[in-house]
C-alpha cells in the first residue's frame, strides 16, 4: 500500500488497523501519520489515537524512502529521533545516478520500451552515440528525470528517428546544467626521429652527470639517478663521445 495515495486526515486509521507492507516513498508521510498517534511499542506494534484510549494491535512492515540525510534532519529538529531509530533496522543506501552511469543505458533502454508501451508507438532506436550522451549529463533528478526525458524522446520521435542529443542539451539548458563535453580523442604518441633522440639522449646524460658532480658509480651517482648499471652508462657516454671536459 502506498500511503501518499490516503488523505492525509484517514492515514493514521488506514495504516494501522491492517495487516502488510506499507511502502512510503517520502518519510515526512510515515511521520505525518504517526503524528496522530502515540506510538506504546519500540517495533510498532501497539498504537493508540491521540483522541481515542483504545491500543490497536498491529502488523506493518515498512519500507521507507528519503532523498534527505536524516541524520542531520535529528541534529535539525526535522525529524522524529524516536522514529528514525525504529525505522532503521536495515539500511540500503541507493548512490544518485550521477554515480553509477553504468546504468544509465540499461535503465533508459527500460524506459524507452515503456513509453513506446504506453504511446502505442514503435520503440524509436537509440545509436551508441547517444547512449554516451545520456553519461554525459548528471541528472540531478535521478532516475524520474531520466525516465521524462525518454518519455519525452518517445514523444517527439513519433515512431522515427529520435534526437535524443539535441533533447538532452535542451533538457539541460532548461535545467541550468549541461552536459559534460565528449571525452578527446587521446593524442598520437610523438614520434622522434634518431637526430633529435640522440641529441635528447646526449643532453639526458649531461644532465645527470652534472647532477651527480661527474660521478657515475656510487650512491647519487649518475648511473643511479637514470636507473642503469654504471656499466651500461659507460658504454653510453662512449657511444655519445661524453667527456669529463664536456660538463664545463
């Protein structure tokens, strides 16, 4: 049963003199409800009217959900402390969207096949491309948003080519937020020519052997500053005809 669905004058009445699940898509609606009642039992169990003497048994089970930090909401003063401790024997943290892109072209492809369900229309086809444009965008609305916006696709599609591309920057500039730009491309790798690797190579050496006060042996020699055996770096300095003098 969801409880947005009851007035809120009958809610107390309606979710305690029944047997269930009782699924509250905001936390304020549970303790509105509660409000009317003096709550006798840590487990909600046993309730009484706050205009009525007599203590009703009950068994509920309740799923409760909150976009709010309610911890903070106790420290506030916004929220029950009582009712925050009774509701959280089993606590699943849902992260937002944003953080889970992955899921974004699962849930969409979901959405898309209901809309089309529900207009009576062909399910429209979604490239790559635009898949990638929907992981772009951090949908601070979560998961409704998402499903309005593929909603809305389906809509102007009219069994065609959708623009979904065009739909999200639109989306988002209603929104005030836009899409993050597409990934570059990564640079090609530079490729040396073996003039200016030698001169590079050449230049290197110099360096660490100035670094190193001419050493090449040794702790902070030059050969331990490149990561060689001395050995190798001789034979390099006397392939590149380094010497002493040339580190004046």
């Amino acid at each position: 049963m969801k409880l947005s669905l009851i007035p809120r004058e009958h809610r107390f009445y309606e979710l305690f003199q029944r047997q269930g699940a009782l699924v509250c898509e905001t936390l304020t609606e549970l303790s509105d409800a509660l409000s009317e009642g003096r709550n006798r039992h840590p487990r909600l169990r046993e309730l009484e009217h706050m205009c009525d003497d007599v203590t009703r048994e009950v068994d509920v089970r309740v799923i409760a959900a909150t976009n709010r930090d309610l911890k903070a909401e106790v420290r506030a003063g916004r929220f029950r402390e009582d009712l925050y401790y009774r509701l959280g024997v089993f606590l699943i943290e849902l992260p937002p969207l944003r953080e889970r892109k992955s899921d974004i072209p699962l849930l969409a492809s979901h959405f898309v096949s209901l809309a089309a369900r529900k207009l009576g229309v062909p399910e429209p086809r979604i490239s790559m491309e635009e898949w990638e444009q929907l992981k772009r965008y951090d949908w601070p609305g979560n998961v409704r948003e998402l499903q309005n916006v593929i909603e809305r696709t389906v809509i102007l599609s009219r069994g065609g080519r959708p623009r979904l591309d065009a739909i999200v920057a639109d989306h988002a500039a209603h929104q005030g937020t836009a899409p993050s730009p597409a990934p570059r491309p990564p640079e090609p790798e530079e490729v040396v020519p073996e003039g200016e690797w030698r001169r590079r190579e050449r230049a290197n050496l110099l360096a660490a052997l100035k670094r190193a006060g001419g050493r090449v042996y040794g702790p902070g020699g030059a050969a331990e500053l490149l990561g060689v055996k001395p050995s190798t770096l001789q034979s390099r300095l006397r392939a590149r005809r380094i010497h002493a003098r040339d580190l004046h």
